[in-house]
C-alpha cells in the first residue's frame, strides 16, 4: 500500500517511508517483464538458396552421383550434374548429363559419354525461334 506522507510527520515515518519506496522500487523491478517473442530472425537470399557451405549438394546412389547447384550461382548457368556409372565402385563412367539454366544460348542440357568420345547438347526451342534443338 502506498501512502503520501505530510511534511509535519517525525523523523521516524521518514525512515518507515524510506522503506517502503525501497520496496515500491524492487516490486518495479520484478514488474517488469521480457518481452514476449525472440529477435526477428534474419536469413541472406544468398545463405538461404546455398544451404550448404561450398554452394552445392552431392547425393550418392548405387550407380550414380548427382550434383544439384543453386541457381545463377555457377558461371556458366550449371544446376544439377548427374554422372552415371557401370559398376558400383563408381569407378566407369558411362555418361555424364549436365543440366542448366538463364543460358544466353539457351542450352538446357549437355550429355557426355567419354569412353565413346561423343556429346549431344539439347537446346531449348521455340515456334519463333530458328535455332538448334539438338548437336551432336
């Protein structure tokens, strides 16, 4: 309970009074409480479209092995690489498909085979364009 003192009051409630703000002071104190949600939390495009340290993910199967990039990261437009092998030591590589993207050119995919000395390149096409559709 709080009480306004009168100047004409002796010394002593002075001393009694003197008290109890200490006690108004700590009653704010335990008052005062934290807020109630955590900082806003704040994620970089950047950090987020990586979601790995070097920028890339590798995925290993029983014959394969799949590299996926975050997009407009690598020079060259590259998204997902996917090596193909004929054992499972993954020691023979059969054919190697790489996969792109906001390519100038409009290269979508470039499939290699490097015992066969051969490579087909697939191009996006369209009815107005008359480019190439597919090199080999």
């Amino acid at each position: 309970m709080v009480t306004q003192k009168s100047g004409d009051e002796d010394e002593e409630e002075d001393n009694d009074s003197s008290k109890s703000d200490g006690d108004l002071v700590e009653d704010e104190e335990n008052l005062d409480m934290p807020p109630p949600w955590s900082p806003k939390l704040c994620v970089l495009p950047e950090k987020f479209h990586d979601r790995t340290k070097g920028g890339g993910k590798t995925l290993y199967y029983k014959r394969c092995k799949v590299d996926f990039y975050p997009q407009n990261k690598q020079v060259d437009g590259l998204i997902k690489r996917i090596y193909l092998y004929s054992d499972y030591k993954r020691l023979i590589n059969i054919e190697i498909r790489s996969y792109y993207s906001c390519r100038k050119d409009n290269l979508t995919l470039r499939r290699r085979f490097p015992y066969k000395f051969k490579t087909v390149e697939h191009f996006l096409s369209s009815a107005v364009s008359f480019h190439w559709k597919k090199l080999v």
